[in-house]
C-alpha cells in the first residue's frame, strides 16, 4: 500500500482565490471607469445654486476634453499636458483642480475662453466688451433649506455668445464682485464664474482661484443620478422618503 497521500487544498486558500479571481477584475473596471470614462462627483456648496444643489451627485465625463494628470486617481505625475485633448466649450460646467492646491476639486460654469476679455459691470456679465444677453425671470425661493420659505431672490436667464442658456441668482445689490476690473484671459486658461454669482468664489478672485489652466480641468458634468435634500446624507436611508429630489433623478446638465 502506497505510503504517499496527496495534500488536500486548504478551504481558506480556495475561498482566498476564488476571492482574488472575483475582485481584481472589479477593481480594474472601476479604475478603468473612474480614470478614462466617469467619474462621481457630490456637490458641497451653493455656489451653482439653482443648476446645482447641495445635495447633488453628478457624473463628470473623463474624456470630453481628453486626458491629464488630474484624470487618474491620486494625480501621479506620470506626464504633463493632455492625451487627446480637446477644446472647452464655454458654457460647460466643468470640475477643476484648484490652481492654488491641486488637491482640492471646484465646479463651476467656463465662461472665459484664452483671449476672452471679462468683466462684471453693475452685477452684468460683458465679455470681450459687450453686455451677455439676459432676461429678468421669476424669483426663486428656496422652500427646502429655509423653515417656513426663504427670501425670494432675483433671477435671471443668460445667454452666452454661442447660445447656452442658464440661470443666475442675484442676491443683493453691489455685491463685492457686482464690479470688476477685466479680466484678460491667458492663453491655455480659462475663466470660471458660479451661476449664484453673489455667493462664489470663483476666477474673480485672483489670488483663491484665478485663470485655471487647461490641464487642471477634470472633466464635464454632464448628469445628476441622485439627490438628497433637507440636510441629509445619502447613506441616511431611513430619510430618502421626505427628502430624496426625485425631479433631479438623471437631469442632464448645461
């Protein structure tokens, strides 16, 4: 009789491998995802507010302006400029990296192309000189973050030269950035201005965020999938009754 037996598998290593055979293609789709396709991306400020509210979570296309460094995940610097870039359009609203702290995303409307001329004049956008085409419409009021209804606050539509067409809020008059210098917008920089335009830290401010370079620019956001309103988080599942935006379910952005 034979004195030689073969080693059984041990349970933990099988469960181990089945475990590594499962997992290392999930986690490769998702980086692939994340860094070349779409990226997740929740809004934390008011500052596009009524286009975007707190609450919201948008996908940002990867691949609407082509490829930096800011695309992968942790920012390595394996090279610098863009891999199949292409052109902003102004208009989009675009995730950027902050040029004074790369570390730090921003969303906002780009509304100065390189060699554009901005400047704010009473509260008025002009660019390259001319006052940007706008209309007085109804206030908005915000019935979700203010108990018993908040102030109504005015709103208007404008549009762009090339006929993009949103909304802004103004929320008082001669706000701090309600008159400008102008801005001359470097080459391979691009002007970023908030659609809540009295309540934005935006390309006004030189020195917090300034010109923002084509290679800080992230990507587009391009839809809503989910949000959350009243003050909740999203994992807070007991409070989606009352307080999921359902109306925001998969709005496309502009």
């Amino acid at each position: 009789m034979s004195m030689h037996a073969e080693a059984e598998p041990k349970k933990g290593d099988s469960e181990l491998k089945r475990a590594v055979r499962f997992w290392v293609p999930v986690l490769l789709a998702v980086l692939v995802v994340r860094s070349f396709l779409y990226q997740p991306f929740h809004i934390p400020s008011e500052s596009m507010k009524t286009t975007l509210l707190v609450g919201d979570s948008l996908f940002v296309s990867k691949f609407s302006y082509g490829f930096s460094r800011y695309s992968l995940p942790f920012s390595p610097p394996l090279f610098s400029g863009r891999v199949f870039g292409a052109q902003p359009r102004r208009g989009d609203i675009a995730v950027f990296r902050l040029p004074r702290d790369d570390t730090q995303d921003l969303i906002k409307r780009i509304i100065g192309l390189p060699g554009d001329r901005i400047q704010m004049i009473g509260g008025h956008l002009h660019i390259n000189g001319e006052p940007v085409k706008r209309e007085r419409i109804e206030n908005y009021v915000d019935t979700e973050d203010v108990p018993g209804g908040g102030v109504p606050v005015r709103r208007w539509r404008e549009t762009l030269p090339n006929g993009v067409t949103y909304t802004t809020l103004d929320l008082q008059d001669n706000g701090p950035l309600d008159d400008t210098p102008v801005y001359e917008v470097p080459p391979d920089r691009y002007f970023m201005m908030g659609d809540n335009r009295d309540d934005s830290t935006d390309s006004r401010v030189l020195d917090e965020v300034g010109y923002v370079p084509f290679d800080n620019i992230v990507g587009r956001a391009e839809i809503i999938y989910f949000s959350i309103g009243d003050g909740a988080a999203a994992w807070q599942v007991w409070r989606w009754p009352s307080a999921l935006r359902w109306g925001r379910f998969f709005m496309m952005l502009r």
